[in-house]
C-alpha cells in the first residue's frame, strides 16, 4: 500500500516541475492573466476576488511545491513511528494552500487570508508535538504574527480611501503620494513579522 507522504511527495514534485515549466513559458512569451470576481459591492467601494498569474507566481508556486514534496519525503522515515502522521501531512497541504493564495493575490483583503492561513498553521505545526516547551514557542509564534496582522488591517482601512484594495493598480501613485508609501511601509512591517526578521525573529529559534 502506498503511503500517504509518497502519494503527494509525488503529486507536489509534478505540479512543482509543471509550475516551473508554466511559469518559463510565461516568461518566454511576456504573458501574465488576471482573473477577478467582485464578490461585494458596498457604496465605491468593491471586494474583489483577484488572482494573479505571471511567470513569478508561478515560478514561487514551483519551489513552494518542491520544499514542500521535499518536507513531506523526509517526514515519510523521519516520523515514520509518529500514529498521526496523516494529521501532520494535512497540516503542511494546508500550510502550501494558504502559502499559494498568499502569492496569488494582488488584493490586500485575500492576502490578509492567507496570511491568517499560514499563521494558524504556522502555530498547529509548531505545537505539533504538545509539551510545554512546544506551547511557549507557538505561543510567541502566534503574538509576533498578530503584530504583522495589526499592520495589515490598517493597511486594509487605509486603503479605503481609495475605493479598491487591489494595490496592483496603484503602484504608480505609490512613488509620489504619501499615504500610498504609509500603506507600502505597513505592508513591510507585516512582511517582516511573517518572515522572522530582526527585531521580530525571536519566535523562529524559540
């Protein structure tokens, strides 16, 4: 019988060599598609379901699929005792989807989703093991990514003064307005909690 870890090790190196292939036929034909679906409209302004494909989402979906088989290889004989084994597979497949909605968006709104996505999962990977020490580091895990939330919330209510949150389309008022660069600077902070950088790092040795 086929395990689990060797079925979508397999499945996320094919979509990840498939992905890859994508994304230099994009590059190659300068082609990128932009799919939108408005899901609300309240008085201007609108919430709009975007998603982004150019060769470097894709080209970022392709390694977050290859880490991600490589992950799931390794766990394959590394936890091979561990009986929930299948609870930590469906936690890393969540981790990936949330990770690929993140890259997909140009919308502040969506990437907001994903970013909860990751960091809930972030927090059930991390207490994965269930022990005291695992609690504290997931529970400082779950507080520095609520500064990164902080930041993109008020990056979301800003962005209502301008009737829309897709930020693609605003990148040329970025360079000379100020509040759209105050936007850009809360974007950053909210970055560099999720990606463990100094002064926020503290949760990723923890």
């Amino acid at each position: 019988i086929l395990s689990i870890c060797l079925i979508f090790f397999v499945l996320f190196l094919v979509m990840s060599v498939s992905l890859f292939l994508m994304s230099m036929n994009f590059m190659i034909m300068d082609y990128s598609l932009i799919l939108e679906y408005e899901l609300v409209s309240l008085n201007s302004s609108s919430l709009i379901m975007t998603i982004l494909l150019d060769w470097m989402s894709l080209l970022f979906m392709s390694f977050v699929l290859f880490i991600s088989s490589m992950v799931i290889n390794y766990s394959d004989e590394y936890m091979s005792g561990d009986l929930n084994i299948k609870r930590f597979i469906l936690l890393v497949i969540m981790f990936v989807l949330s990770m690929m909605f993140l890259i997909i968006s140009p919308n502040l709104i969506s990437i907001l989703l994903g970013w909860d996505g990751l960091g809930l999962v972030s927090y059930c990977l991390v207490i994965y093991y269930q022990n005291v020490k695992s609690f504290n580091a997931g529970m400082l895990t779950a507080l520095s990514n609520r500064i990164g939330d902080v930041a993109l919330l008020m990056a979301i209510a800003w962005m209502m003064n301008y009737g829309s949150w897709n930020y693609v389309f605003y990148l040329e008022m970025m360079k000379n307005d100020f509040s759209m660069s105050f936007i850009t600077y809360l974007v950053l902070l909210a970055a560099m909690t999720k990606s463990a950088q100094i002064p926020f790092s503290s949760w990723l040795p923890a």
